[in-house]
C-alpha cells in the first residue's frame, strides 16, 4: 500500500512505487537514514580532491 492518492500528477502514488508488474513482486525498499545528520550528508564521500587526480593521460591503446 502507497500512502497516499491525493495529490496533482498524472499518475497515482502506487504507479510511481511501482510503474511495471513484476517491480510490484520484486521491489525493495532500502533501509536509509542519516549518518551523522548534517555533518554525515556533507562529508559521506571519502574521496580524494579532484586535484589528486591531477597527471598524465594514459591511453590504454598504447599499453
């Protein structure tokens, strides 16, 4: 069950959790919550800057 049907699209609530049949039979739902609020959101990836990326332009062709 979707929670609601009262709203202005063109399609209802349940459509959109699930636009085909077998999503209906097979749709998972994924636990999510914040991790650490605010400051979780801002700082999630622990990716390098960019500018770490910085180097010479390997062409895999070449190899």
């Amino acid at each position: 069950m979707v929670i609601s049907s009262d709203y202005a699209l063109p399609y209802s609530p349940e459509r959109a959790v699930f636009p085909l049949e077998w999503v209906r039979e097979d749709k998972y739902f994924a636990p999510v919550a914040k991790v650490d609020d605010a400051f979780g959101d801002r700082n999630l990836c622990p990716c390098l800057p960019v500018s770490d990326y910085k180097g010479p332009v390997v062409d895999i062709n070449e190899m």
